[in-house]
C-alpha cells in the first residue's frame, strides 16, 4: 500500500520484542518499529541481546521506539521520567545496542531534546502538527522526527469525532499526554468536553482527504514520516474494514 513501516504498541507488556520477531520474520521490506517498548519491562542488556541476535538485514529494518510510560499503569516504581529514561539509554549502550535503531516517545521538549542527543530522535503520539514544529525547532535537521497521527472514520464529521473522543478517552486522564495538551495551547475545559477544536486538533477525523492533509500538515511541520493509526468505533476492527480504510488513506497520499 505504500506504508513504509508497522509501529507496534507494546506499553502494557513484555512482550513486544516477541513481535517484532514475528513480524520481521513475515515480512521482508517494511520497517517494523515498536511504539512503544516500556523501559519499566526490560533490562536494557536483554534488549542489546535480542538485537545482536538478529540478522543484518532483519537490523537494517528494526526501530525499537522507547517509552517511559506513565505512573498510572507502572505504580509507585514509577518517578523521574527524563533521569530513568536516560539510565536505560546510558544501559543499552553500553551493552552494545546500535543507537540509531533506537527512538524515544518524546512528547515535553527536555525528552525531545534527549531523544535527539541520545538516539535517532522521537516518536511523540498523540500530537498535533505544532508539537511537530517545535520538535523539529528542538531536535534540528538531520534527526528522525515520526509523529503519530491518529485518524477517525464515521457517517459524518460528529460521528467520527464520538470515535476519536471514545478512543483517547483513556489518555486524558494520564499526565503527560494531559500537560503536552495545554502547552499546545488547548484548555482543560476543552480537554475534559471533548471539544471540536480539541478532538479535531488531536485526530483527523471524518473525509480520507482531511486525514491526508493532516499528514501533509506533519510532513510540512518537519516530520520525516507520519505513524497513521486508524481509531475504530466498536465492531469495525475486522481485518478487511481496517485494509480498506488504510489503502483509501495511502491513496490520498499518493
């Protein structure tokens, strides 16, 4: 379809790198990328180890995106986002992990910049084309920028906007992605209301040729490549529902 990469999530396990295995090994052009590994899951020396294991082809196309999580799913292990996430880089390198294979779910601009001294650059998810332009300010030229957009489908534009608010529901009651809202200039009473300009912001919702223009809108703020992810309402995750949808998106792109 003209997809280049497959981002997996991986935020709530362990297993993540499992499938990246898997998908490397039923694939042979795509770039498979995790968004995210969870720091808290691993010890950065088995990561190092799995990747040393792979073949030099199969390391030519593995990202493995890294994320802090949040304090709600991790517990009271979790503190110090941007010190325990540069211990775990400091950790992979010094096990020997290729830097360059590697990318940070950077949403604030000090993990952003981290991402850019540290590792080939950032994956933020749930972001508008804002957040890409100042990112790009942050990390400069020559940086991996992949931005997440999520896009919603429906009858209409209020139908799908009920499905964009339905799938990032969840996330509005985590901090980080909550603060990095309100630095792009978006209100709490917006936030908590599902408000238009907050849901519209956040994911294109509706026509294909809306979602395609929000790609562009990256793309044009400094984005070296756009992670679409499709926010489904319920009964419309089946296999051939999602193809469709992402080969109508890759057509507008084209």
């Amino acid at each position: 379809m003209g997809y280049g990469a497959l981002w997996i999530p991986g935020g709530f396990d362990d297993k993540v790198l499992e499938d990246v295995s898997r998908l490397l090994a039923a694939t042979e052009k795509a770039v498979i990328a995790t968004g995210i590994l969870n720091l808290w899951k691993y010890e950065p020396a088995a990561v190092a180890d799995w990747f040393a294991g792979l073949s030099d082809t199969h390391k030519a196309r593995t990202m493995i995106g890294i994320g802090i999580s949040h304090s709600a799913l991790i517990g009271e292990d979790y503190a110090r986002p941007l010190a325990n996430t540069r211990k775990f880089l400091e950790g992979l390198e010094a096990a020997g992990m290729a830097m360059d294979n590697t990318s940070l779910a950077a949403l604030g601009p000090k993990m952003v910049a981290l991402s850019g001294d540290r590792t080939a650059g950032a994956h933020p998810y749930l972001v508008d084309a804002e957040h890409t332009r100042r990112a790009r300010e942050i990390l400069g030229p020559g940086k991996l920028l992949a931005p997440e957009q999520g896009v919603a489908f429906g009858a209409d534009a209020a139908q799908a906007r009920k499905t964009a608010a339905t799938g990032i529901g969840f996330y509005n009651t985590l901090p980080n992605y909550r603060n990095n809202w309100l630095r792009l200039g978006y209100s709490d009473e917006e936030i908590e209301n599902d408000a238009d300009r907050f849901i519209d912001g956040i994911v294109a919702c509706g026509e294909v040729a809306t979602m395609a223009g929000r790609v562009r809108e990256h793309w044009q703020a400094g984005a070296d490549h756009v992670c679409v992810q499709i926010i489904s309402a319920e009964g419309e995750n089946d296999f051939a529902t999602l193809t469709d949808r992402f080969r109508r998106i890759s057509e507008a792109l084209a």
